[in-house]
C-alpha cells in the first residue's frame, strides 16, 4: 500500500508538473501574441544608430531609431524614388549593385540612414542650443493627423489605426506619427531661426559692405540687348562663313544707336537671310534683357558678361568674336540695385466665427473686431523681432508661420499688387504699402482686419535696406549656414542599419 500510495503521489506531482508547463506555455503564447499585435518590438528595437567620434576617441552614439521611426523614413525614401518608376515593392530584395550584392532595400535603407544621421545631428545641436523651448515643430506636424481619418477613408480601411500599420508597420500610432514627423520639421524650422537670429550665419552691416567693396559688379543690375550671329558649317562641321558672320555683327553695332536700332538692326539681318523672325512679331524684342542680375546672366558668355556688368557705360555696343561666330551687345544701363526692400513680418489669425453656418454677419464682424483688439494686447509695438517671433509662432493661425516666425525679408513695393499668382487681397495690399512709408522703423506693428471679416492680419515692421544689400546678406547667410551643416560633421558622424530586423521585424 505504501508503494502504491508513493506511485499515486509522483502521479499527481508529474500530472501537476505537466499540466504547469502547458500553463506557462499558453502564457508565453498570449504574451508573445500581443506583443506581436502591439509592435513593441518595432517600437523598441534599433533600426539606424548614429555615431560619432569623441574628442578623446571613443565612439559615442548620438542617436538610436527605433525600427518604426526607420521605416517611417524608409518608407517616404521609397516613395520618392517610386514616383519616378526607380523601383518598386516586388523588386526590393533584389541585386541593385552586382559588384556588392546590394539589394534595392539595402540602397534605400542607406538612403534612408543618410537622412535621419541629419535629423539626428540637428536635433542634438537645437538641444543644446536652447531652441526647444520655442520649436513648434509637433504643432506643425500635428496639421497632418487631422487629414489621416480623410486618408483611411479615402484608402478604404475603417481607422486611421488600420490607415497607418499598412504604410509604416504594426505598432505605428499617431503620436509615433508626430514624432517622427516633427524631427523633420525641426531641422527646416531651426535653420529658418539660424539665418534669422544667429549672429555667426547673420552678417552684420560691416561684414555686408566689405563684401559688396570686394566686387561690386555681381550685384548690379543691366539692361542690354544680346544677339548671336552664327557660321555657317559644310558637311564636316567647319565654319564655312566666319568673316561673314562678323562682318554682320559689326553691321548691328554699326546701327545701334539705342535697344529700338539694335532690334530693327537684328531683324534686318534675320529677314535679309530669309530666317524666321516671328519671335519679333507684335513688336516683341527677343533681344532685350531688361533688369537682369549678375547671378541671372550667369548662363552668358565670359566675355558677355564681363562686357556688360564689368567694362561698358551706358550706351556701348560691342562685338565679340568667337570661333563659330560672333555676338553683338549693346548696354543701355548697368547700375547697382539700390531700390529699397523691407524685412518685415506677419500674423495670420482665423476668425472662427466665420466658419460657423449659422453665424450672422453682424457676429462675425463683432468676432473680427475683438479677434483684433485681443491681438493688439500682445502685439504692442517696440517689440524686438526675436520677441516677435515668438509671438507669431504662438498664436498664429498660418501653419508656415509657426515655421518661419512669418519672417519675409528683400521684398519690394512693387511685389505688393493683388494677382492671382501671389493671391493678395485688398486689407494685405494695404499692409504691404504702410510697410513702405517714410519714419518707419523696428517695431511698428499694423492691425488689419479683411473686408470679409474673416482674418485678422498683423504685419510687423523689422527693417529695410537696399536690393544689393538684402542680395549681399543673402549670400553671406547661405556661405554661413553652409559652413555650420558642414561643422555638425566635425565627429565624422557615421550610421549603422539593422537591415536583417528591418527585413524581418517589421510587419
């Protein structure tokens, strides 16, 4: 009895044993279903890290991507190339580089990669820069969410949920959506910040003038009139005409006595050969370049352009010969663009009001006026731009503004003309005028209300200066900017891809 009441014993304790290990077997099962159906692998494994060399030479990582943050990119890599019919989904895995094997997914992940070592690199400089406390790159980024329902739809799924794990993978929210998003926008909002505020990319009006002394030519402005006379070529290509083509060039110069002669003359000479000459017809002047910058007549001859922003005075008419032929130039002005530009900055408030169906129009003119009277409360005038700046990020209406501060700058009088290019209305036209009356100065600020009712405008008067001055500072600002994408590098930032987890772990 003892041995059959021991047998019982290690019966139950190998049944219990037993049925212990299917239990924790159906636990493991549940426990790695949902961990499938969350993406938390996606979500917490490394897909891209970006790494750097230390000043005492250890290697440090700047950043890690997750899976899901790198197919986001990977995927909006794949999507530019696939609009171009460059590759598509049932090719992905195969050779694109015979010589290393690389598979079209390779290539685009390095693509990818490349990217996000630039989100990482900026982000981290913004970070300790300070610029987060006034970045409003998630509020840029989350303008997109409100359009996924749209999408989803649009795409037949039921939810923006379903909308999102097909693009970028299981796991996918729209928070994930907002932050991976807003590291994009980050590295185009913090730039716009640098060539506004950073004293080491802004030139100052010293650093400007010096520049300007160094060759003023380049940013002079030219009216002049430009004809090419070409030889004439036998069956082995080899001019056959060349003293004809110049001889006929100087008979243009000859003419010239101003851009009508010098038309009339080159007209002539097209008739005379019995060529077409309708580029001429209703008294257009295909020879005419009218205000043309240096940097516009980049496309010119040398010798072109030096004769017309370097050499000639007003009135000069010359032939310069080439090997195939000739040109004939006449300069009617050359001068330094010194017409005045203003840097200002605007506010765009919606009045909610009017989109209401049922709102009368004496309440959406009674919304528009205390719209703007609470507006005049926080843009006071002094204010100093980077102050602002701030103010527009923080209550405007316009999604580019929260980017921009609502900077505009080298704008002239001229650019404020209601067209349905630029899509001023009359209240907008009236700002851009006030903005060019005499005694203004940093910190005047004008609140407009449309004649719709519908939006309020504040426009913020920061400063003005000449054509060549604003093109000045602009060039300097680009050399500068250039010069700091170029210092983010100074670890000799590297990236590493999970491309097998890629492949495999995100679904």
């Amino acid at each position: 009895m003892a041995k059959t009441s021991k047998s019982g014993k290690s019966s139950r304790k190998a049944v219990s044993g037993s049925m212990m290990a299917i239990i924790i077997a159906i636990v493991l099962i549940i426990a790695c279903f949902f961990t499938y159906i969350s993406g938390i692998l996606p979500k917490t494994l490394t897909g891209v890290s970006i790494t750097e060399t230390r000043d005492n030479g250890t290697t440090g990582t700047v950043k890690n991507f997750s899976l899901l943050e790198t197919n986001f990119h990977f995927q909006e890599v794949y999507n530019s190339y696939a609009n171009y019919g460059m590759v598509s989904s049932e090719h992905l895995d195969e050779v694109y580089n015979e010589e290393t094997g690389e598979t079209y997914r390779d290539w685009l992940l390095k693509e990818a990669a490349k990217e996000m070592k630039t989100l990482a690199l900026v982000e981290r400089a913004a970070k300790n820069n300070g610029f987060m406390q006034y970045s409003k790159a998630r509020e840029y980024a989350a303008w997109d969410v409100d359009t996924l329902d749209l999408y989803s739809q649009m795409y037949g799924y039921q939810t923006s949920q379903q909308y999102l794990s097909a693009i970028y993978g299981t796991g996918m929210t729209k928070r994930s959506y907002v932050d991976f998003s807003s590291r994009e926008v980050l590295v185009q909002e913090y730039g716009f910040y640098l060539k506004q505020f950073d004293t080491t990319i802004v030139p100052t009006a010293e650093q400007i003038q010096a520049r300007f002394d160094e060759d003023p030519s380049q940013y002079a402005i030219a009216t002049f009139n430009y004809f090419t006379i070409t030889a004439g070529t036998d069956a082995d290509g080899n001019e056959t005409s060349l003293s004809d083509a110049i001889a006929a060039a100087k008979k243009i110069a000859e003419s010239t006595k101003d851009s009508a002669s010098f038309r009339e003359a080159a007209l002539a000479y097209l008739q005379g050969k019995g060529a077409s000459a309708t580029s001429f017809d209703d008294g257009a002047d295909p020879t005419l370049y009218e205000n043309y910058s240096y940097s516009q007549a980049s496309y010119l001859n040398t010798d072109v352009k030096n004769f017309v922003y370097n050499e000639a005075k007003a009135g000069d008419v010359k032939v310069i010969e080439t090997d195939t032929g000739a040109y004939v130039v006449y300069v009617a002005e050359c001068k330094v663009d010194d017409s005045k530009t203003v840097a200002y900055r605007t506010l765009t408030l919606n009045n909610e009001t009017a989109s209401k169906t049922d709102a009368t129009a004496e309440e959406i003119a009674q919304a528009a006026q205390a719209l703007a009277a609470e507006a005049a409360t926080y843009c006071t005038q002094g204010l100093d731009p980077f102050t602002f700046y701030n103010v527009v990020k923080e209550h405007t209406s316009d999604r580019n503004e929260l980017l921009t501060g609502g900077y505009n700058a080298g704008v002239t009088e001229d650019y404020f003309v209601a067209t349905d290019e630029n899509g001023f209305n009359n209240t907008q036209v009236e700002c851009g005028q006030w903005l060019f009356e005499d005694g203004r100065k940093t910190g005047d600020v004008k609140i407009a209300i449309s004649e719709d009712q519908k939006t309020v405008y504040v426009y913020y008067f920061e400063g003005s200066c000449t054509a060549w001055e604003n093109s000045v500072k602009n060039n300097i600002i680009s050399e500068n900017f250039n010069t700091w994408n170029t210092s983010l590098e100074s670890g000799n930032p590297l990236y590493v891809v999970n491309a097998g987890l890629m492949k495999y772990l995100v679904y």
